[in-house]
C-alpha cells in the first residue's frame, strides 16, 4: 500500500529528457534554474502550483509538491493527499512544547532541536513525500502578550528579542548548514498581532506604528533578515481592519528583510474569509487575485480540492484582475523554494540520503530528554525543599501517571511519566492520581452507566451494582465545571462516538479539533445530578446546541436531549481521590503534587482562557496534599502563566514544565533529585489576577501597560524569573565604552561566580532603561542574554552586546527609527526585577526635533489617543483612523510657529460629524472646527479646510472627534 501511494509521485520522465532542461542542473545558480523552468510551464500549469495541493507537471518530470508539515516542537501531522486531506500524525520525537523552548533561553539548544526536526521531517519525506511535505509550519513568533491567549503553548516569549533570536535557532537548524539548499524551509507564523482566538477572523489588532514597529514586527525581522526563514503565513486577524491575508507588506517590507526569495502562504481557510467572514471582497476572484498581488504566493483552502483556486484565478485572469506576471511573480518564489530543497537535483540534494531511521533515534531522545529538563523553571524552593532525597516519596495528581500532547504534536512513540521518572530514583513510592472513582447510576432504571472493555464500546446502563469496574469512572477536573471521565474498565475516555449522540470509552486522551471528550455534572438541589455534554463543537451546525444534556433511553444508550429531558443521575464515589492522595502523602519523606492542565481542553487554538487559575479540584488537593505532608512540591505541568497566589504563600517548593515530550518523567526526576540544578527561565510575566490585564483585544501595549516591558504592578513571578539550585554572584561589569554612537556597539562582560556547591546554568540578562525620551519608554527593555555553565567556586564571563541601533525608537514625527540622546541605565540581573549590577551608558544620539503639523502627517502617526481605532485608509494601503463622538488624538511638541490659520484633512465617512483642533488637552481651547460631509464611503475622502484662531507657539495639538468619521492626513498652514 505505501508503495502505491508513493507511485505516482514517483513517476518521472525518462533520464536523457531530464538532463537536457537546464533547471536540473545544480551547477547553475538557482535564479537561473528558476527562470529556466518557469519559462517552460504553461499558464495552466503556473495556476496549478497556486495552491496548497500543487500538482504533477509529466511532461517536465515533476511530482507533486505539498506545502505545510506542521513542526512546532517535531514534526507533528500532515494532511494526506489520497484520503480527502486527512490528518496524519507523526510518531517521532517530540520536543517540549514552545513556551517551553522559551523557557530554555538557549538559541544554541534551539538549533539542535529544529537540526533534529528538519532530519526527522526529511526521513518522513522520504517514506512519503505525498505526505510529508518539506515545507514547515513552525516557529510561530507571535508574541506572548496576553496570557490568556489559547495558543499560549506555541510561541516562546512575551519578549521580541527572545522570541526572534530562539526563532532564528530553531529555522537555522531546520534549514541545515548548506549554504544553498535546504533540508527543510521553515516558515514563520502568523503574520501579524495574533494574539487572540476569540473572533479570530473578524477582530482587528489595533496597532499604533511604534508597537508594530518596535513589537510586534521585531521576531519576523530577526530570523528572516538572518535567512532563518523562508516565508511567511499570514494570520486570520485583521489589522488595523485589513485581513492580514492581503497585508501588502508580504510583497514589500518582509521581502525587503530578506537577501533570498520567499515563499508566503495563507492560513488554511483564510482565503475564503475575506469573502465570507470578513466581507472583505465581493467574490472569490476579486479576494485571490488581492491575495497574490499583495505578495502572498499560495493559497492553503479548501483541504485537497484546488479546483477551487484554480476557476477563481483563472477567472482573475479574464477580468483583468490578475496579469500573468502576477502568478509569474508568485510561482517563481514556489519554484526557488522547490530548488533549494534539492528537489530537481540528482538524488534529491545533500540532504537526500536522509531516510526514515532517523526518526525517534537515541540521539534525538537523548536531545529531548536534555531539552524538557533545561525548559523546566524552579519558582520557589523554600528551606531547601529540592532537590528531595531517594527516600518514600508519595507521587500525586491527575497528571502523575500521563503524558498529554497538543494539536500541534506528534503522537508520542513511547511515554515516561512523572510517576516512572521518580520511581526510578526514590527509594519507594507511594501514588495516587487524586481523582474521584464514581459510578453514575440512572434514577428512573436504577442500572449504572457502563462501558465496555478492551477498545471500549457505546456506553449503556446495565449493571445493577457499582462495584463492576464497568460502571468506574475517574474524573478529571479541568476546572470551571469541565470533567472528564476515563473508564476503569479500560483506561480509555469518554467521549461522543463518530459525532453521534451516543457517547463510547474509546479514546486515549481529549482530542481532535472539535473536543468530544468535555463533560459537566451539574448537581441539582435534591442532590441528584444532571450530566452535562460540554464539548467544543455544540453550537455547530451538526448539532443542535439546546441539546446539551444527557438522557437515558429505553435500550440503555445515552443520547443527547434538552436540559427538560435529561434523565437524573446518582453519583456514587468508589473513591475519593483527596482520601486516597492523603493517604499516600501521610507518613512519605516528601510528596510530589503533579497538576496542571490538558491542552485540548485548558486553552488551545480557537479558544482562548477566561480564566489563569487551577482547576478548582485540582487547588483542593494541593491543600489537602500540603496539609498531610509539609515538605510538599507541586509540579505545575500547563503550557502558560498560572494564577498560583495560594501555593506561592503556602507550598515549600513549585516547578513549572511545559508538557514536554516522551521524556517527561525522566527529565523531571533528574531536576527534583538535583541530577540538574534547574536553568529554566520565564519567558513571561505570571501575574497575580486577570485584574492585571487589560482587554485581550486592547494591542496597544504601551497605553494600557502590557507585558514586563510597561507593566508598573508587582508579578506573582517576573519575566526572566527562575532558581537555581546553586547560588550566582555577580561581579562589577566592564563596559567597551561608557558613551556610544549612533552606529556603535556596546559590549558588557560580567563575571559571574559559583557561589554555592552545585554545578549551574545561569541566564544573565541585560536590561535598558533611557531616562529621559521625546515618548514614553519601557520601565525596562531586555538588550542581550548568555545562558553560562558555571562549576561550584569558578568565575565565567557573561558577554552582554547589543548596537546602539537596536536602543532606536520609531520616531512618529518624521516616520523613522531614531536614536534619542540619552542616559541609558543598563540593569544587568537573574531576572527583569533580580537587577544585580547597574551601569550608565551616554548615548551620542539625536534629539526628536518638535513636529512640524505645517507638512502633511499622517493622523495614525499620533503621539497618545483616546476611543480611537487604527482602520485601512484603503484596501490595498495604508492606515488611517476611525473616531467617534468623544474620541481623541495627540500630536505632541507641536511647533506652530508665529501663527497657524487653516488646517487641511483628508476625511472620510458616511455621515455628518465634525473635528475640533485643540490645544494643550482634550478639553483645551478650540482653535477651530472641521465640518466634515457624508463622502458616501468609508474609503472615499475629502480634502476639508477651516480657519484656525489663536494658534501660535508651541504646544500639543488634540483632534477631538465629535462624530463618528475617518481620518487619514491633515496638516495646519502657517
């Protein structure tokens, strides 16, 4: 069967036709061989390649080609081409998830990671290429700014700097160290300020130009101006209102970061969306042929039916929305991609000869179980709680004896859980996994709901008695009433059967993209319970979302109904997981609490947290644990910042792990027994309250003071936060230079001494604070990082370097990166608020001369606003900004000379409103007023001027907005 799904892409044409086409010749350069072989193909056949699924081309030789293997933390799936786009999974070495990769603060570790991803994609490609494409989606570099965030698990940092230089790690070691080709192409996702699941198609990031400057474009720049990428994926958002599918900087400021062709692909689905969802475009030609020609170069949609794409070009074409040159432009950048993987080379490449044996090898085993220990973070080691000694340790909680992956996972070929990983080393265990057994017995038949043995069958009431382990089910709580139910009789979950109505225990763990494994048991005043159906999908077309709850019907199955038919259930507990947690806990030299979450239900991609607090049961066992045994650890085992305010006042030691991989339990073992002294660092702020944050739709960081770089409150945990089991001091730090140029570069070295009697990694950090700025500046900025080993009673140097550019800010008065002036503290500690040293550097920088509003300025150029949202001053270009009644913008430092007397808009709106000019605050004298017409469209504007009286001197210049309108450029005549 293999072989007959390999055939056909196996097929090409006979050798002597083959080197007779100079796109075959790897002596040539590959824009040569690219211009060769797009010259040969036909129209028909460069429409072809548009699409995610691009097909054979016989007469050339060419197999088919499919972009997009998902390689977040290994290769984790693929879509299969013979069976309508179905997913595949990988079962290979899986990496710590990416926050977790985060958390290493190792860009050398990193590339060893992506260097193993990139060997095991190609060993798949080499069983499979209809299968395994070659072309990865992975790193995502979308920052951590929101906690809350559902796809929180897969990026790597809050921080740009930290993000983009572990993202350009890992795509270096997927690229390989050729310089010409490629052993697999990473690409970098999703472009841009994605950062929430909630609408995630129809919101739009508001971005003012300094967070996008300095933010949120900052880890796309790194790696694709370090050739650590080869494309990127465009994301569902909106920004600034315009679908980032049609963003026209993937046809200029991305290409401009990179020396090297790219290859840009849509979010799969995204191309449709600007039709339907986002009614962006009128039809499906007029959206793709906006797709291509704002430099996207394929279309992932519509899983494996290109014919779709292709009737929509084509009839781009023959409406003149599209010229051939525009698919030239796009299929030559597919084309050198193809090139650089080796494709038309003899034997596939350097990297041909890469097989299947690579996949799950000791090496990379050896490589995962180094990297889950480095990821894990010690967050507090009371008394010298860890490392434990290898006496009875009790091994507790619902994630002791599991290991749980991600959408984004390959499925694990071998599982060491917490529990194994510590029975390994402790002198003797004790475990429970702290969860209720029950039995759920129907109220009207007096049977017990059982499921079947072995692979499981359709769950039905029959035994008459509890103790059947039929009729046993563990519960799991994910919090905010959510359960799950594993069945005793086979370890398997419980979960809607085929999206049926009849539920079955046959699944390993929660899964899927519509979750059918979530349940709630609603207690109901008279003590009987109502069991709930709480999956993902319910308000699907597929199922009607009043029927929610379960009932029991005459043959015994369970089917879903209305809350008024439920059927009403006792729960009986077999056993209480608190009792039997205890139990293992009492009289043990120490307990292990191992909790945390389950990523296809705690928070994933389509949907976001609402809340960053444990699941409630789970809290009560730790209470009930720490009670029991006062040397307790709790190992929190989730994927994003975690509201631990009880367990940081009341528990002697806390760990955190991402959930990391096969290796798990060993990799935990080695750092609670102190084989390793843990290095992990947070790669973000841990906040005390969702109080702490603002809206998760609110993008502007600098306003409402995001992330450690503006928050002014006091973390439960810091960015850059993490222990040792050693202890560091840190000596006086040597500067290069104690002033810097515009175009210069500093170098720290710190000497950094073992104090303690442990080997340890320590991480130090470099911070800048400018004391003085034309705008508001971060309370603190990470400049540089190096992660040193340090042996007990040794000194090494830290090297902290960073240019004098990168202190730049984007100047907003004159549209350019500028560097002030200034006094810079450089706070160089163990984490953003652990400042161990402190120097002061002069930079010989410039100062932001006061704006001149007599030249045209763009109105989202604003210095502060109020009520305003950044909109598309047109649908292929451009910012401009939407008020309303009440809403406000900020020109700062205006110098308006001896006199001002008209000030001149460009508005634009489809109804009356008019703007004040005002001075030195919202509420300051007016100056004059802009009366603004109906202009019939919201991208239709109109030049508007009014007189303007008194204004003179200096001062800040506010727009108030009265009415709702648009406003894209205004200037005031002296």
């Amino acid at each position: 069967m293999a072989a007959a799904l390999v055939a056909p892409i196996a097929w090409t044409a006979p050798a002597a036709a083959r080197e007779t086409y100079p796109f075959r010749d790897p002596r040539l350069s590959a824009e040569a061989r690219v211009d060769d072989l797009l010259g040969r193909l036909t129209l028909d056949e460069k429409v072809s390649l548009l699409h995610q699924y691009q097909p054979a081309i016989p007469r050339l030789g060419i197999g088919r080609f499919k972009t997009g293997t998902e390689a977040l933390h290994g290769v984790a799936w693929s879509t299969d081409i013979h069976n309508n786009g179905a997913v595949v999974t990988a079962k290979g070495t899986v990496f710590p998830q990416s926050v977790g990769l985060g958390a290493t603060w190792d860009p050398e570790l990193l590339k060893k990671v992506g260097s193993a991803v990139g060997d095991e994609a190609r060993g798949y490609n080499s069983e499979n290429p209809d299968l395994w494409g070659l072309q990865l989606w992975a790193p995502v570099v979308n920052l951590l700014r929101d906690p809350r965030w559902g796809r929180n698990e897969e990026g790597y940092s809050e921080d740009p700097l930290l993000t983009g230089l572990l993202a350009t790690a890992y795509g270096h070691g997927i690229e390989g160290d050729d310089p010409d080709h490629l052993k697999a192409a990473p690409v970098l996702k999703h472009y841009m300020a994605n950062n929430n699941e909630i609408r995630r198609d129809q919101t739009s990031s508001s971005l003012r130009p300094r967070v996008r400057k300095e933010y949120d474009e900052v880890p796309f720049k790194i790696p694709l101006s370090r050739d650590a990428a080869t494309g990127i994926m465009t994301s569902y958002n909106l920004v600034n209102g315009r679908p980032a599918t049609v963003t026209p900087d993937a046809g200029g400021l991305l290409r401009s970061w990179s020396d090297r062709p790219l290859f840009n692909v849509t979010d799969a689905g995204a191309p449709n969306n600007v039709v339907n969802s986002q009614k962006y475009y009128p039809d499906l030609p007029t959206g793709d042929a906006a797709i291509l020609k704002a430099g996207v170069d394929s279309f992932t949609t519509d899983d494996t039916n290109s014919s779709i794409t292709v009737n929509a070009v084509k009839e781009a074409l023959s409406r003149g929305l599209l010229a051939e040159s525009d698919l030239d432009r796009a299929v030559g950048h597919i084309l050198s991609l193809r090139v650089r993987l080796g494709e038309f080379d003899p034997g596939g490449g350097p990297y041909g000869k890469i097989t299947k044996d690579v996949v799950d090898s000791p090496a990379h085993r050896a490589l995962a179980r180094k990297t889950a220990a480095e990821q894990m973070v010690l967050l507090k080691n009371q008394g010298g709680t860890l490392p434990l000694s290898s006496g009875k340790v009790a091994v507790v909680g619902p994630l002791s004896n599991t290991l749980y992956t991600d959408w984004y996972s390959g499925a694990l070929p071998y599982k060491v859980t917490p529990l194994d990983g510590i029975r390994k080393r402790a002198g003797s265990v004790a475990s429970s996994e702290g969860v209720d057994r029950i039995a759920l017995k129907d109220i009207g038949s007096g049977k017990y709901i059982a499921g079947g043995t072995g692979s499981g069958a359709i769950l039905k009431t029959g035994p008459a008695s509890a103790s059947d382990p039929t009729t046993q089910f563990d519960v799991f709580d994910w919090g905010q009433g959510i359960v799950t139910l594993r069945s005793a009789a086979n370890g398997k979950t419980v979960g809607r059967y085929n999206f049926g109505d009849t539920f079955a225990n046959d699944q390993d763990q929660p899964n899927g993209w519509f979750v059918q494994q979530m349940f709630k048991l609603e207690k109901q005043d008279n003590g009987e319970y109502l069991l709930r159906y709480a999956g993902y999908e319910k308000a699907y077309d597929w199922a009607d979302p009043s029927k929610t709850y379960v009932k029991t019907q005459d043959d015994g199955t369970l089917a879903l109904t209305t809350k008024d038919g439920a059927s009403r259930y006792s729960k009986d507990v077999v056993s209480s997981g608190v009792d039997s947690a205890v139990k293992a806990a009492t009289g043990a030299d120490s307990a292990v609490v191992v909790v945390g979450s389950m990523p296809f239900i705690n928070g994933r991609e389509d949907h976001d947290r609402t809340t960053m607090a444990l699941a409630e049961g789970q809290s009560e066992l730790i209470k009930a644990v720490r009670k029991a045994n006062p040397n307790t650890v709790v190992v929190v085992e989730n994927s994003y910042p975690t509201t631990l305010n009880w367990e940081q006042q009341n528990v002697p030691g806390i760990l955190w792990t991402s959930h990391a991989g096969a290796e798990t339990g060993n990799a935990l073992a080695s750092v609670l027994f102190g084989d390793e002294s843990p290095s992990g660092k947070l790669p973000q702020t841990w906040y005390r309250s969702e109080s702490d944050l603002p809206d998760i739709l609110d993008y502007d960081i600098i306003k409402s003071d995001r992330t450690y770089q503006y928050f002014k409150g006091k973390p439960l945990y810091p960015f850059g936060y993490g222990l040792s089991y050693t202890t560091f001091r840190y000596g006086k730090p040597r500067l290069s230079s104690h002033s810097v140029g515009r175009d210069g570069t500093v170098t720290v070295t710190v000497p950094v001494t073992n104090t303690g009697k442990k080997a340890g990694d320590e991480v130090v950090q470099l911070y800048t604070h400018q004391r003085d700025s034309r705008v508001k500046q971060p309370v603190e900025k990470l400049r540089a990082f190096d992660k040193v080993h340090v042996e007990p009673g040794r000194t090494v140097p830290a090297q902290l370097r960073f240019r004098a550019s990168d202190l730049a800010i984007w100047d907003v008065t004159r549209n350019k990166w500028t560097v002030e002036k200034s006094k810079q503290d450089l706070l160089i500690g163990s984490s953003s608020t652990d400042i161990r040293r402190h120097a002061t550097l002069n930079v010989r920088g410039e100062r932001i001369p006061d704006r001149d509003l007599s030249k045209t300025t763009r109105a989202a150029d604003f210095d502060d606003q109020n009520g305003i949202q950044l909109v598309d001053e047109s649908k292929t270009k451009g910012d401009a900004v939407a008020g309303a009644a009440g809403s406000w913008l900020k020109f700062a430092d205006a110098d308006l000379g001896r006199s001002t007397g008209t000030i001149t808009a460009k508005a634009a709106g489809t109804s009356a409103a008019t703007v004040q000019v005002r001075l030195d605050g919202p509420n300051g004298p007016v100056a004059g007023t802009l009366n603004v017409p109906p202009t019939g469209d919201k991208y239709t504007y109109k030049e508007i001027t009014a007189r303007l009286g008194n204004a003179r001197g200096d001062h800040d210049v506010y727009l108030v907005f009265t009415g709702e309108t648009r406003l894209s450029t205004f200037s005031l005549t002296r």
